[in-house]
C-alpha cells in the first residue's frame, strides 16, 4: 500500500500497478480525486499487438 508521503514520486514498475486511495475515515467520503500516469519506453520497441475494437473493451454486462 502506498502511503500518504509517497504521492507524487516515480512508483516504477514492470507490467501494470494499482493504487488505490482512501476516502476518509472508514471510505466514507465523497471528494473528488483524480491522476494521471505516463508511460515512459525505450525505443525500438516491439510492434504493439492489434488494438481491440471499443465493443470488445467495453466491460460485459455478465
């Protein structure tokens, strides 16, 4: 879990990350949070493979 004083500093890592932030005492707040992550790639890269269509993203309503 990230704390509080790691907000804002390069988090590296290799596949995917998640952080997830509190809402208050007992997550029961409703701010409004928003971030923003960059990609950072080293070129030549390797070709990236076919993107889905926006339908097959879209989560299924299983």
């Amino acid at each position: 879990m990230i704390g509080p004083e790691e907000i804002g500093i390069i988090l590296p890592f290799k596949k995917s990350i998640k952080v997830t932030i509190e809402h208050g005492h007992a997550n029961n707040r409703a701010d409004d949070y928003s971030s923003v992550a960059y990609w950072y790639q080293k070129e030549p890269h390797k070709r990236f493979p076919k993107m889905l269509s926006v339908k097959e993203r879209l989560p299924r309503e299983d």
